[in-house]
C-alpha cells in the first residue's frame, strides 16, 4: 500500500448533516498517519445550482474551508443538467485518486452513467434513503442499479446492509463502520445561559431537544404530537429544534395546528451545537429511519440523557434501559411517556445519561479511521 492515498469523495450537501461532519473530520485527523498506516489525502466535490462566477454560500463548503479541506464545485444550471458529467471527469483527471467515494444516490448514478467507474476505483457510500422530491426517488429508484459496479460499499449499520442485499448487492462487498464521535468539549456557561435566554418559556422549565435535518423521516412532527399529548397531561417543558431542510413549512404548519406556538423553538442551522446539548434536560430522536446518527452520538458523549426511536441502527448505538430509553417509531403516545417518566425521575435518566457517556468509547474517531483505512486497502488489491 502507497505512503498516501488519494482519495476524492464526492458528496451533495447543502448543511453540515453528520456524513459531512463525519468526512471533513476523516479528512482532518488521516492527513497525518498513525504507525503502520499511510496518510489520506482527501479532497471533496459537491454541486452547486447556478453559475460558476457567484460565490457560493453553501455551510458545506465553508465548513470544508475551515477544515482546510481542498474543494471541487460542481456547477449545475438545472435538474438532470448533463454538463455535470464533464465535470466530474475534469476534477477525477485533475486529482487523479487512487480511490473515488460516492455518498449520496445522485452521485452514485453519476459514477454509474458516466463510465467512470471503469477508471477509478469506487466506493459508494450509503446513508440511507431520502425523498425530498419527485428527482431524489427516481435517483433511490435507480441506485439498484448504480450500486451495482461499485468495488465496495460502505453503510452505517446492519438494518441497511440488509437493504442493500435485498437490492442484489452481494454480501462480501458491503461494509458496516458506524459514525464516529469526538468527546464532548467543555461549553462556557455564558453560552448555554444564551441559548436559555433566545426561549420563550420561563427560567428551570424542562428542555427538550432535537439535533437533525428537517426531513420527513425524522420524525419532527410526531414529536409535536407528543408534546401536545404532553401539554394536555399539563407536563411543563418547551422542545428546542435545531436544524434545518425542506421540512421547515410542514413543523411550522403542525405547531400552530397543535397549539404549540409558545411551546417550540426552531432554532435553525447552527454552527456550533454544544451549547445546546449543555442546555438541554433530555435529548429526542424520533425518526422513523435512521442509520449511525450523529446527533444521537453527540448526546450521548454530551452526557444528556436520551429517548430514541427503535428504528434502522439505533438499537446498534443505544440498549433501552442500559444507555437509554427505545419507543416505537410513529408513536407519539409512546414517545410522551417515555419523556414523562424521565422527566419525573431524574434519577433514572442520570443513570442512562452516564451509561451512555461510557457507551461512546466504542465508536472513537482512531477506531473509524482504522476500519475505513482497511476499505481502501481491499479496495486497491482488486
């Protein structure tokens, strides 16, 4: 195996969502390798709507900047804008990686439709599957037949390896590696009493938290549901969401519907998200899918006890009643016990949150970077 490998991974993303976070961290921490082991050179690609002269404001590609993560734009003046092709060929010939990723089903059909697989070796990359609009389900519809001329395929957890097979991808070329998590960093007490003070809701209430993209598989408005179930119980706490997506219209339209205006605050995307984790009492995940999340990891190495859905690699992540509490997906009933008896033994809930804290010794970025390293490595003696 080479001294440095070069790696261009190619990734659409509007938000700094966990498989972004994920890569521009690998990309950090493998530029320097650890004994035995070659250094990473990764670069990344995504797409950009518009033309090439405008500055982009994409958080992706400032976060990349930040990182010092060396950027491709993709520039598309439409939907199914075939120039993007080209493209992509220019910047794999400019590079010339000895490995190319694909992390999401646009640029896995991308890699297919092009041919550029014949050249490069490819691994795809799969989070799971979204459906923001008419483009992205004919994509999840094709990536059938995308995944299929990949050299290996990495995916986050078992329930998705099972996808995978079911779609005619052989075992013996799938990967699990779990997200990695950074331990929690300290948070100054003047910005946790910040976020405190952007609520509408009096000093000491409860706080509930979401940390995700504002998607339909997350599961935002059965939280809603709980919390007016909640509300009409007369259980006092108010639920911060942060985040941000296509969603934003449906939340807003439930809150108001439910009479939660009072009870909710979307807080949007933010850069930074530990004060929020510092402030919070508990942590809420209801997505009716998941893969490694993220968020959840971050809770968990934040010490804030959580509540999490039993869907997709959750239970992989969190044991209910060791790490956490699991409710069934789509149950807003379920969910609102669940924060109801929390809230009202704290003392449970601090058994969990330490637990958990414990828990993510497991999924440690040294242990990511190694396993990933093991990918390419089997990847470049086909």
């Amino acid at each position: 195996m080479p001294g440095v490998i070069r790696v261009v991974s190619i990734m659409e993303a509007q938000f700094v969502t966990g498989p972004a976070k994920n890569l521009l961290e690998f990309a950090q921490r493998a530029r320097i390798a650890p004994p035995g082991f070659p250094a990473i050179d990764l670069s990344a690609v995504t797409y950009e709507r518009g033309e090439e002269s405008k500055a982009s404001n994409n958080p992706f590609v400032a976060a990349a900047a930040r990182a010092g993560v060396t950027m491709d734009i993709i520039y598309e003046q439409g939907r199914f804008d075939r120039s993007i092709v080209p493209q992509i060929a220019r910047i794999l010939e400019r590079h010339h990686p000895d490995v190319v990723q694909t992390h999401n089903v646009k640029s896995h059909f991308l890699m297919r439709y092009s041919g550029l697989w014949q050249k490069y070796r490819w691994i795809a990359f799969h989070h799971g599957y979204v459906t923001t609009d008419a483009k992205m389900r004919l994509y999840n519809q094709l990536d059938r037949w995308s995944l299929r001329k990949a050299a290996r395929l990495v995916t986050v957890c078992g329930p998705f390896q099972e996808q995978l097979e079911a779609r005619g991808i052989a075992a013996e070329k799938i990967t699990i590696r779990h997200n990695a998590i950074q331990p929690f960093l300290a948070v100054a007490p003047e910005d946790v009493e910040a976020v405190r003070r952007s609520l509408r809701c009096p000093p000491g209430t409860p706080l509930l938290l979401m940390v995700s993209r504002l998607s339909h598989e997350k599961g935002h408005v059965d939280l809603l549901e709980a919390l007016a179930i909640l509300k009409r119980r007369g259980v006092r706490c108010h639920l911060l969401i942060v985040g941000e997506g296509y969603e934003r219209a449906a939340i807003e339209r439930a809150r108001e519907r439910l009479g939660l205006n009072e009870d909710v605050t979307l807080a949007g995307q933010q850069n930074d998200v530990r004060p929020y984790y510092a402030a919070a009492t508990l942590y809420l995940m209801p997505s009716h899918s998941e893969g490694s999340p993220n968020a959840l990891l971050e809770a968990m190495a934040a010490g804030v006890p959580a509540i999490a859905s039993r869907a997709g690699g959750i239970p992989e992540i969190m044991t209910d009643g060791s790490t956490g509490v699991l409710v069934p997906p789509r149950r807003p009933e379920a969910l609102a016990d669940a924060v109801q008896r929390l809230l009202t033994h704290p003392e449970e809930a601090a058994r969990l949150a330490a637990n958990a804290k414990k828990e993510t010794a497991r999924f440690t970025a040294d242990a990511y970077h190694r396993g990933l390293v093991e990918v390419y490595r089997r990847v470049m003696e086909l």
